[in-house]
C-alpha cells in the first residue's frame, strides 16, 4: 500500500522526526517501509503528487528542499540529497 501525505509544515523551531514521535509518555514509531521522504517548497496538487510519487527524483529539481532516500543501508539518520540552498 502506498500513502502520500500533504501538507504545510513550519520546521523552523521545532525538530522532524520521520516514521516517529517523542510526544506523549515516549517514543512511538511507524510500522512499514518509508522508501523516501521529499521536502518541497509549495503544495502539490493530487496531480502533481500521483505523477512524483513513483518517480526517480533529480536532487536538482527546481523547487525541491529536501530529498532523504532512506538507502544509506544502515545507522538512525539520513542525509539530505537535494542540492537546494
């Protein structure tokens, strides 16, 4: 099953947990696969979303803040692909 989320998010004082959460009584995780994370700078339309969702990202895609691939093969964190300023 695939799930694509959309949404506004402000980042900028606050830390991102993805497939996680420290709220509440501990930490609670996502159970399934995250095959990639992708951070952009607008809304995208239903569209828009079904014709990225299973397509191969260029890190230089116009627009595009953040691309995290999830295939670094191992460790708790991921970097961040995109070539975004």
């Amino acid at each position: 099953m695939t799930k694509t989320l959309n949404f506004c998010l402000d980042i900028r004082n606050f830390e991102i947990w993805i497939g996680g959460s420290s709220e509440g009584n501990g930490a609670s995780f996502f159970t399934g696969l995250i095959d990639d994370v992708r951070v952009w700078n607008k809304l995208h339309s239903a569209t828009e979303i079904n014709l990225l969702r299973t397509s191969v990202i260029d890190p230089h895609t116009a627009g595009l803040l953040g691309l995290y691939r999830f295939d670094e093969g191992k460790g708790s964190s991921v970097g961040n692909s995109s070539t975004a300023s």
